[in-house]
C-alpha cells in the first residue's frame, strides 16, 4: 500500500487533484469576479472542443510553434556543440545568448513586429528567441562536461579528434542536450502564446483576448488550461523518449 501512495504516477495524480480542488475553492470563495471556478472552466472547456474552435485554434498556434521548435533545435544545438569544441566560438558566442537567456525578451517582439510586420516570420522568431538560448548553453555546458577519463580512454587508444567527438563526446552530452531540449520547448511554448498574445491574436491567442475582451472568464481560462495541458503532455514526451535514449534505468520508474 505504501508502495503504491508513493509511486511517482500517484504522487502526480494526487498534485493533479490538490490543484484542481484549489482552484475549484478559490472559484467558489470567490478570490475574484474574474475567476472562474474549475468545473465552469471544464464546462466551457467542452463547449470549445465541442463546436470545433479549439482544434482550429491548436492548428493555427502550432505552425508557428512547430516551426519555431524545429529551427531552434537544429540551430541551437549545432551552435552549441560547436562552442563546446571550440574555444574561440565559445568566447564569440556565449555572451550573446547569455545576456539572451537573462534579458526580457518579451520586450524585443515590438521590435520583431515593426520589422517583420504581424506575419507568421515575427511569431517563429519570437519562438526561436525564447527556446534557443536554452538549447545552445545546455548543448555548450553538456560537450564541455564530458568525463575526462572517457577523454583520456580514447586518446589512450589512439583516437583521432573525429572519434573523440562522434564516439565519445557527443554519446556523453547526449542527455545533457536532450534536457535542454525539454527547457527550450517549454520556452517555447511561452514563446508562441506571447507572439499571439503581443503581435496579432490568432489561435489559442486569440481565444484568450476576445473572451477577455467580452468577460467570458471560463472560456478564457478554458483555453489557458489546454495549452497548459498540451505543453506538458508534449514535454512529458520529450523526457519519456530521453529516458528511453539515454537513462533505460529509469524506464521501469
């Protein structure tokens, strides 16, 4: 019995439960007019699912999205397993996307907007602009940890700077990337839904500004719930193909 309260998957569950009940109180008390109780939530919920504007929203948000995504992981870990290697492109390149992981880039979509007009180009952009530095400096600190007697195992063996890299360095900062990957995609979630929020409200960004706009609170809250809950299935995802990878002795956890 205690085996099983205590099982990551019932844990989850129970923090699941605690939330919703939180929220359903904090409804009822109410905290605020605004604030809509968790089963008025899941009603509008169902009614959004129901006459399809949801699924149409999903759609419209993911392009953006998806593409933001592939070009941040593709880019940002190239440049970061370049700088990993590469003294020189590590002091030319990490102050950049340090100071890009520290700043408030939310203030840079005005700029993106006046220069790449309220398109789809300014949404991937501001995708890229939150995911990437994440990528980059996990990829760059994952090559630069590599175990040095792993290092030292295939020089002893004669290993040529092709081997070190291909067999050895990549396979150990393998993980490393993969949970930058997760960081990256969950800021680029917060990417997309600030671009459809800031830039032109379209998507699940539109939903949320027009029942603002109107205070049909549940169906606004409605929507914050289904992109929250899509994220963390999608980044729940990503661990569950890390796992599998790169750490099998977590799989029967």
């Amino acid at each position: 019995m205690n085996a099983i309260l205590t099982h990551a998957i019932s844990l989850r569950l129970l923090s699941v439960i605690v939330v919703c009940g939180a929220w359903e109180y904090g409804g009822r008390v109410p905290i605020s007019p605004a604030f809509p109780t968790f089963g008025e939530t899941m009603a509008a919920l169902g009614g959004l699912l129901a006459d399809g504007s949801l699924q149409q929203a999903f759609l419209i948000t993911l392009q953006p999205l998806a593409l933001g995504l592939l070009i941040s992981v593709v880019v940002g870990i190239a440049l970061g397993v370049t700088m990993g290697l590469s003294q020189p492109a590590e002091w030319l390149g990490s102050p950049l996307f340090i100071i890009a992981q520290s700043a408030p880039l939310a203030a840079l979509i005005p700029i993106l907007t006046f220069a790449y007009g309220i398109g789809l180009t300014s949404k991937v952009l501001t995708v890229c602009i939150m995911a990437m530095p994440v990528i980059v400096l996990n990829s760059l600190n994952a090559v630069r940890h590599t175990p040095a007697n792993l290092l030292e195992m295939c020089h002893a063996f004669l290993g040529n700077r092709a081997q070190v890299i291909w067999k050895i360095i990549l396979p150990a900062a393998a993980p490393v990337i993969f949970a930058g990957l997760r960081l990256g995609c969950a800021a680029g979630f917060i990417g997309v839904i600030l671009a459809e929020l800031l830039i032109t409200p379209t998507g699940i960004g539109d939903i949320i500004t027009y029942n603002q706009s109107i205070a049909d609170y549940p169906k606004m809250y409605a929507a914050i719930f289904s992109i929250i809950v899509f994220s963390v299935l999608f980044i729940e995802l990503v661990e569950r193909m890390e796992i599998t990878l790169f750490r099998p002795e977590k799989r029967a956890v």
